[in-house]
C-alpha cells in the first residue's frame, strides 16, 4: 500500500500523465535500470530527477565525476544516494561509455556541447563531439542486449533551418529537416552540428535494428537545477541585465516539459520517430517586454542590435508532442522561473 501511495504522490510531482500511466504500465518496467549521459547539464538534471522520482536506478555519466560543481546537485536528489550512481565517460572515446550502459534497459542520451555564439574550431568544439559522441554511445547500446529503446536529446536546430520561408503562417512540424549546406553556409555551427548528429544517429539506428526517439526542442528556459548559467538561458540573463536584444526568432519550452517528454518517450511504447517541443516561437524583442511586464523594476532595453526590419516569427506544431501527453508550460512562467532561478542561485540581485 505505501509504494502504491508513493507512486501516486510521485505522479505528480514528475509531471506524469495518468492515462498513460494506466495504459502502458505493463509495457514498461519503471522502476528499472536507465543511463543518462552528459548528466549535469540543463535539461539532463532535470531528467535524472524525475526518473529519479518514478523509482528509476540512473547511471548518470559526467566527464568528471570528482568536479563538484557538476555533480553535487546532483548528489543532493531525492533518491540519489540509494538510486544514483555515477559514472565517467568522455564523448569522444569510443568504448568509455560500455561500463555505464551494460545491462540498461533504456538510454538517454543528452550529452552534446552547445556553444551558440563564438566558436573557433567548429570541428573540433561541436561537431566531433556531437557526431562521434552520439555514435560512440550507439555503439555501447549495440553491446547491450538489455536497451530497449534510446531517447536521443536532438534540436529544432536540426529540423527548422533550411532555404524553405518562414513566416507566421509557416507552420514547422516533424518532417522538416535542416539542410547542412545551409547551415555550413550560413556559419550557424551548432545548427551544423545538431543536424549532423541526428542524421548520424538515424542511419546506425536502422542499420543497427535499435528502437530510438529523439526529442527536438527549442530554447529551453526555465528553474535550473545546476549552479552554472548554460547557453539556453544566458539571453534571458543579457536582457535582464540590461542589454540590446538581438534581432532573431526563437521557439522557447520549458525545461521540465522538456525532461517529461523524453522520460514519456521512453515509457510510452506506441512513441516513436521526432517530437518537436515547442511553447511559442516569439521575437526577442515581446521576450524583452514580457519581462518588463514581470519585471517593471527592472532596466530592460527596448532598444534592437540593429535597425532592421525584425525577423519574422513562425509556427511550430504541437500536435506530436500532444500524443506524449505535453501540456506546455505558458512562456511567461518559464521566464518567471528562470529568472526566479537566477536570483535563488545569486546569479542576480535585484
């Protein structure tokens, strides 16, 4: 009766949907053993803690479990020091992530640099990483007969940029794909390198006969877990700290949706193929007075970059990720929460 009381209060708190609960509790086995690479990063941790909270063991692999600022918040999660164990891999070693996901039933693998604004040595900084990390990973779960399916942490970068207009009529949804051409092109290196690493991923998977999801989020805002600012939410930290906006559109989704989804993915057996997450695809310039709305104290520019005609949003379908169960978190909550966030973790003071 108490684990029965306890799943249902975890329930809750992980976000879970009770209707699919009901319906594939028999065809998952919660509770059981999974891996997360690339552990301690944003959207990761929050993984760890709601499979953490469904009763899940969670190999969490880090570059370097010894560093204290990547791993303790981790350590300090409900369920952690029975249920958390952590392991060392590198991305780019092929074999060094064998140990962690040997006898696994599912993966997760989040574990990709993100570098959105200089990078010196595109290939070096995020395509070899990217790439080579994912197919190394792969490469493990082949050895594994125990991994039933792998959620694979991709990007609407690899889906949204292409020579196809956009516009807020556009509607984005599972079947675009981004074109590396374009990308190479256009200089957007980490859009190259997302997309290559999806593309990559796809080919073994089929060649290799594994069951693999991969979830496409945007912008990722919302509470962090872990102490640092990761690239996701440093724009909201510019502008809040009274900077220009830039004269771009991005699609935003908050970070918990976002470890939801992927922990439904897995869970879920009929899921299957991309799954964009989406809550609104806004200018920087309504994030700015969204802010200024929540935020009337606060010094935040009404002033663009540049003095171009802005950048046109578009849309993004929602309904794929609907079939997960995703109800969005409201953007203005997200960056409530982000910004709440910062100043628990003392990141700002104001």
């Amino acid at each position: 009766m108490k684990a029965i009381v306890k799943l249902f209060g975890d329930w809750e708190k992980s976000y879970a949907f009770l209707p699919n609960w009901l319906k594939y509790m028999t065809e998952v086995n919660v509770g059981s053993v999974v891996c997360v690479t690339g552990a301690s990063g944003f959207i990761a941790s929050w993984i760890v803690k709601f499979l953490l909270q469904r009763g899940y063991t969670v190999r969490a692999t880090v570059r370097d479990p010894s560093n204290p600022t990547k791993v303790e918040h981790l350590l300090k999660l409900e369920g952690a020091k029975e249920r958390l164990q952590l392991f060392k891999a590198d991305l780019l070693e092929e074999g060094s992530f064998d140990s962690a996901i040997d006898g696994c039933d599912g993966v997760f693998h989040t574990a990709s640099p993100v570098l959105l604004s200089v990078v010196k040595d595109p290939q070096a900084e995020l395509i070899d990483p990217a790439v080579k990390g994912t197919l190394n990973v792969l490469k493990s779960c082949v050895k594994s007969p125990s991994v039933k399916r792998v959620v694979l942490t991709s990007s609407i970068s690899s889906v949204a940029f292409n020579e196809r207009p956009k516009s807020p009529e556009v509607v984005v949804d599972e079947t675009w794909f981004s074109n590396a051409d374009f990308c190479r092109e256009s200089k957007l290196w980490y859009t190259l390198s997302k997309t290559l690493a999806e593309d990559a991923a796809w080919k073994f998977v089929n060649e290799n006969s594994i069951d693999m999801v991969t979830i496409n989020p945007s912008m990722v805002a919302g509470p962090l877990l872990q102490p640092e600012v990761n690239e996701s939410v440093e724009p909201i930290l510019n502008l809040i700290n009274g900077s220009q906006f830039p004269n771009k559109c991005f699609g935003f989704v908050n970070v918990k949706d976002v470890a939801n989804a992927h922990i439904q993915a897995y869970e879920i057996a009929s899921a299957g193929g991309r799954y964009l997450l989406v809550e609104r695809v806004v200018h920087y310039s309504e994030l700015a007075r969204i802010l200024r709305n929540l935020y009337p104290t606060l010094h935040i520019s009404e002033c663009c970059e540049d003095d171009k005609p802005y950048m046109p949003t578009y849309q993004v379908s929602k309904e794929k990720a609907k079939s997960l169960g995703i109800e969005f978190t409201p953007l203005e909550v997200s960056l409530r929460e982000t910004v709440e966030s910062f100043r628990e973790k003392k990141i700002v003071n104001f």
